[in-house]
C-alpha cells in the first residue's frame, strides 16, 4: 500500500509532467528557452566547451530536453546526443527541429529521476532548468551518476527562481507600475504565461524539493552526497545574459541578469 507521501509525490509528478506538456506549444517563442541569435549560440558553445571540451563523438545524454535546444548545441560541438523528456508534446517539436536541421539526435520518452539507462553507458549528461523541478533531487543525482561512465561529467544549468535580489525585486516593482500605466517600454514577450498557468506553475513550485529557492550551494552538497567529485560552481552567466537581453524589455533583462544562475559541472 502506498503512503500519502508517495501518492503526493506522484500526484505532484503528474501535474508537473502536464504543466511541461502544455508549455510544449509556446516553449520555443519565449526567449530564454529557445536561443535567438548565433551570439546567444556562441555563448552557449563557450560554457559547454568551458566545462565538457569538445565532443569527439562522446555520448551524452540531455535530461528534460524539452524542443532539444541544449541537445542541438551538443550535437553542434560533436556529441553523440541523446534526448530524454517525459513530455510527449516537447518531444514532438524536438524530433521535428532535429528533422528540419538534418541532425541525427535520438530522442526517448524518460523520466529524469528513473532513466532506465544501462549503468556507465553516458561520457556528459546535462540538463538546463530541470532540478528546481526535482520531488527527489538526491535520488535523481544518484541515478545520473549511474549512467554515467568513469570520468564522467554532468553540467547542471539552473537557478534560484524563488528569491530575487534587490535589484530583480526593484525591477519587478517597476514594471508592475508601468504595466499598471500602460507602458509600452516591454519589448513582446512571445507566448507569457496565463493567469492559469502561472498559479500552477507557482503551485508546483511550492511543494518540489527546492520550494524555497534552489541555491547553487545546496544543489552541489546534493551531488556530493550523491557520490560525485570535483563539483564546481560556476556563476558567470554574463556573456549569455547579454546576448538575451536583447529580446526582453529593460527592466526584465536587469531581473534575469540580477537572478542567481549558474552551472556546476560534477565528475564522476
């Protein structure tokens, strides 16, 4: 018999896997998912190669892929990819980007937290914005250390999105007030969230693992519980962070620059 933590964790799961699915239809308008410009691309190329080298036709595996942005960007420095999403809908659009692009990723339907992988059979995994989504980050961690090969590596790219600095709070207080003037400075934002979707998306976020905000500190303890080695964080999100700004208005590329981001690459 199930206990009532285990059937609200796979409630929860469930909801979350709903959530991303219905996200699937604008995912790929809003920036900050999908990449805009071939200096976003760079820069993104750069914080790969930064911590994974090139890829030689090593094997990877990018966890929650989604449209396969980050997949692409692997593929473009020589993995051998393989992307893994739960949402059948994010799947959609990322086997047909791969098809438009005349790429050869494999995609699966998986769940994050229980690949079912072989053990050692992934050289790099990474995953961009899953782990605040995480009901059980710890197990999650030690299943991607069990795919992972000797010497592996996982890139882990996410961020606190429960508590702004100053600056991002200043910023948000600002444009409550030009929204409520009917400013214009907003540059279009492609595909915001509706009142519905932000009020799940908020209700999911209180109850995962990270409900209280998800620190680059506390995900790298996580990860060396979970048997990894040489865990580094790395907080230099800048040079991304500029080429984004040029899609959002003002006061919303100040809160995204001003959020804590990051990336923390873990060995095995």
């Amino acid at each position: 018999m199930q206990t009532a933590a285990a059937l609200s964790n796979h409630d929860l799961r469930d909801e979350i896997k709903a959530y991303w699915s219905l996200r699937a239809e604008t995912f790929d308008s809003q920036p900050g998912h999908e990449i805009f410009s071939e200096e976003e691309r760079a820069a993104w190329h750069a914080l790969l190669r930064r911590h994974l080298g090139g890829g030689e036709s090593r094997a990877a595996l990018d966890l929650a892929c989604g449209t396969a942005v980050v997949s692409h960007l692997l593929d473009d420095l020589g993995f051998k990819v393989t992307g893994m999403d739960w949402a059948e809908p994010m799947l959609e659009r990322a086997r047909a980007k791969a098809k438009a692009r005349g790429r050869q990723i494999r995609f699966l339907m998986g769940d994050a937290e229980n690949t079912m992988e072989p053990d050692g059979s992934y050289d790099v995994i990474t995953n961009r914005h899953l782990v605040w989504t995480l009901v059980d980050p710890l197990s999650a961690f030690r299943e991607w250390h069990r795919v992972l090969k000797p010497g592996g590596k996982l890139l882990v790219v996410d961020g606190d999105f429960v508590n702004p600095g100053l600056v991002a709070r200043i910023a948000k207080h600002l444009a409550g007030i030009a929204s409520r003037l009917g400013s214009t400075d907003a540059k279009p934002q492609n595909g915001p969230l509706t009142g519905a979707m932000t009020e799940t998306h908020q209700s999911i976020l209180s109850r995962v693992y990270f409900s209280q905000g998800a620190r680059a500190e506390a995900v790298a303890s996580l990860l060396r519980e979970a048997g990894f080695s040489t865990v580094t964080v790395d907080t230099d999100m800048r040079a991304i962070h500029r080429t984004q700004k040029k899609n959002f208005s003002f006061l919303k590329g100040l809160e995204r620059a001003t959020q804590h981001r990051y990336a923390i690459c873990a060995v095995k």
